[in-house]
C-alpha cells in the first residue's frame, strides 16, 4: 500500500495531509479520474461491445477494420509456422 501511495503522490494524483496518516485527491488527480472514467465509458466499452458483437451492424467500420487485422495476423501466423 505504502507503495502505492507513494507512487500516486510522486505523480501528483493525492497529496498528504499534514500530521495525518490520510490523503487528499488534487485537481490534477480528479481530472486524471474523470478522464480515465470517461475515456472507459465512451471509447473503450462502446468499442469493445461493437467488436465482440455476434451480430455487427454492416456500417460498423471499427469491426471491419478489426476482422481486417485478424485475418491478417492469421496468414502472417499461418506463414511463419510454415517456414
């Protein structure tokens, strides 16, 4: 934990609070949170969903683009054992 701690005030995300064993969240620590928490909900997760839907709508170019590359990281794997 001690760690931890450590590493997230060196990065300054908490900061102590004099003559106590608690931590304070700064703003640049809240801003990273809300960025990260954002970043999750409306890229990632959407993203991931729309990739791993058995039925992809025909317009979804990020599955596409994605069935696109695995058939491409197939061949190439499929070349390399071969040789």
């Amino acid at each position: 934990m001690s760690y931890d701690l450590r590493r997230l005030r060196l990065h300054g995300l908490i900061e102590r609070l004099p003559k106590t064993q608690r931590y304070h969240l700064t703003t640049f620590g809240l801003k990273t949170a809300l960025f990260y928490s954002r970043t999750y909900q409306r890229l990632l997760r959407r993203g991931l969903s729309e990739l791993h839907d058995p039925y992809p709508l025909p317009a979804s170019s990020l599955a596409a683009d994605y069935a696109k590359f695995q058939n491409a990281l197939d061949a190439y794997i499929s070349e390399k054992l071969a040789a």
